[in-house]
C-alpha cells in the first residue's frame, strides 16, 4: 500500500445520526491532517445491550459525508453480508476488527467475499497476543488475492493493561512488522488507552518506532457518543494532538550524532555481554540447586522464596530506576528458565 505518511484514518466510533457523521467529517476535513473518514456501522461489542451499530442504514451518511468533505470513508466488516451490504457504497477502506480477526472462520468468510480486491483492507490484531493468529488472519486475505492489506495495532484485551484499555504489548506489533515489512502499519492508540487523556502519549510513541500512521476515534461531541465515549477527541483536540506528534527522521548524518552513537552503543554491547554472561552463571547456579534438590527429594517450587526474591528486586526497582513491570517481566522469564533448568537436572 503507497500512503501518505502519517496517515491519519479519523472518526467516530460509530455512526448514530446523518448529522453526527456530517458535523465530525467537515470538522475532521477541516483540520487538513485527516486523510480518511472512520465510522463503525456494524459494532461488535462485548457485552449484549449495548449500541450495536446503525447498520446499512448509515452507509448513505457516509457517503454524503465523502461527496459534502472529499475525505475517503472506511468501516468495519465483520463477516461476509456487511461486506455484501457495504458494497454498492463502494467504501474506500475496509477494516477487520480485533474481535474477528481473532476468528478464523469469520476471516475465512470475509477473504472469500472479497476475492480480489484491491480496495485497501486493514486488519487490526485480534484481542488475544498471539501474532501467528494476526498472520493468519492476513493470510487468508492473501490467499484470496486482496492485494492491499494493512495492520492496525489496537492493543491486546485482558491482560490487566493497568491504566490502558487494552495493554500495548508493542514487542508483538513489532514481531508483526519484522514478519511483514511491506505491510502499512497504523496505531489505534483510542483503543489502547480507553481514555482520552493518553492518546498523546502512545500516539507519540508510535510516531516513534516508525508506524506509517493513525487511526483516532473522534466525534463531533465526545461526551454524547453512543460508544466510546471516554476516548473520542473533538475534531479540534484531534488536530491540536496531531500538531503535536514529532515525526521524526530514521536517521541522521551530522558527525557528532554518528560519533557519540557510536561510542554508546559501545557501552551497550559491551553489558550486553555482560548481562548474558551473568544470566548463563546464574542459570548454572540454578542447576546445582537442582542437583541438590533431587538428592534431597524436595521439589522445585519454592513459593516463598520467589516471593522473596520478587519483593527485594520490587524494593529497589526505585533506586535502580527500574519499573516494577519490566522488572516482573523479566525476573519472570528467569524464573520460567531457571524452573526449566531445575527440571531437566532432575528428571535426568
Ligand atoms: C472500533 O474500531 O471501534 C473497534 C470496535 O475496535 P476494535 O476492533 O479494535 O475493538
Ligand atoms: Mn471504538
């Protein structure tokens, strides 16, 4: 896909009036930054009882909202009738949400229904961090010949995300990127922070590691909006937050950047080393427990030792400028290791 970069898909979570749709898209048309109007029409929520969308019924809107402001529209499909229903819209953009894109039979539909394209489809991750599932989900569009397929990273559901909506988890949107270089990579940063108050802050971040673009939700009156509500921006705190993002350059030639870039990166491959180094002494510590362990018949799990370690290593993740959560991350993926060391010695 050739887009302009950043590319900016804005809008509302979901169409609910003609006017709504209208009002956001000249509001959005007029700050100049936006490339393409969003509005679900069809909403998969999570819980029965919520809006579930417009359905057909709001197409019409979004198409008077393209000839009134001249932006491209683009909407949600779920499965293969809302491709049929959308069709005689002729939508610029297609996207598949994280719900579906966590299916593979409502992927599989939906590839078939649009055999051939070359409308532009995006596909956000699904809701759970499992990326073959996201490569899947492209996959199967491939398969079905839709040549201009997109990836927005949207956050990932459950996982205790603290303060966010949806927890970022960007190494995995990252791996996408890796597995797929050529694909446009957007950020839904609405649905990652579920509130307004953070949008700044992840879209920055992902202005940062190199994202083609955006997709912000934004509706003409936030407070009102029938879904979503918490993390919609008004077409001027939009264009206002736009304005803000530094876009900055992959590179730079100038001699004193490229010295001492060079000189820290010295440093960082050199405790490189040396965190490896200490990890593989410590994971051969770990086997000696192990050993001893197993002539003793005691097992491997000690809970109130691990606690106790995590407890030290939390009490100075302050002083070490350390967060508590990278710290868990990582004492996790030790202790899983060093478990796993422990294992082999003992079933030897
Ligand atoms: C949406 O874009 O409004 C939406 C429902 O998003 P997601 O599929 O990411 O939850
Ligand atoms: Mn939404």
């Amino acid at each position: 896909m050739n887009l302009n970069k950043p590319f900016i898909i804005a809008g509302p979570c979901s169409a609910e009036s003609e006017e709504q749709i209208l009002l956001t898209a000249q509001g959005l048309a007029a700050t100049g930054k936006v490339d393409v109007l969003r509005a679900g029409v069809w909403k998969p929520r999570t819980k029965p009882g919520s809006f579930e969308g417009a359905g057909v019924e709001a197409l019409p809107w979004l198409t008077k909202a393209r000839e009134v402001t001249g932006l491209p529209i683009a909407t949600e499909v779920a499965n293969a009738k809302h491709v049929e229903a959308a069709a005689p819209y002729n939508l610029d953009i297609l996207w598949i949400g994280a719900r579906t894109a966590a299916n593979p039979f409502s992927m599989q539909e939906i590839a078939e229904s649009l055999r051939g394209t070359d409308k532009p489809v995006f596909v956000k991750n699904p809701v759970n961090g499992e990326v073959d599932l996201w490569c899947g989900a492209v996959e199967r569009l491939a398969v079905c010949g839709v040549k201009n397929i997109g990836l927005i990273h949207r956050g990932f559901s459950g996982f205790g995300a603290g303060r966010l909506r949806n927890a970022p988890m960007w190494h995995l949107a990252l791996e996408m990127r890796r597995r797929m270089p050529e694909l446009t990579m957007l950020c839904d940063p609405s649905h990652i922070c579920g509130n307004r108050q953070y949008i700044a802050e992840i879209s920055q971040q992902a202005a940062d590691l190199n994202y083609d673009g955006m997709m912000i939700e934004s509706h003409i009156n936030p407070d009102v909006a029938w879904s979503d509500a918490k993390q919609q921006l008004t077409p001027d705190a939009l264009a206002q937050l736009l304005n803000n993002i530094k876009w900055r350059a992959g590179e730079s030639n100038s001699e004193s950047y490229q010295t001492a870039l060079m000189g820290l990166r010295e440093q960082i491959d050199s405790l490189d080393r040396e965190i490896l180094q200490l990890l593989a002494d410590r994971m051969n510590v770990a086997e000696n427990i192990g050993r001893i362990k197993r002539e003793n018949n005691v097992r491997i799990l000690q809970e109130a030792r691990w606690e106790d370690i995590m407890e030290r290593a939390f009490t100075s993740s302050l002083s070490l400028g350390l967060s508590e959560e990278f710290l868990r991350t990582l004492l996790d993926a030790i202790h899983i290791e060093s478990i796993d060391r422990q294992k082999r010695v003992m079933q030897k």
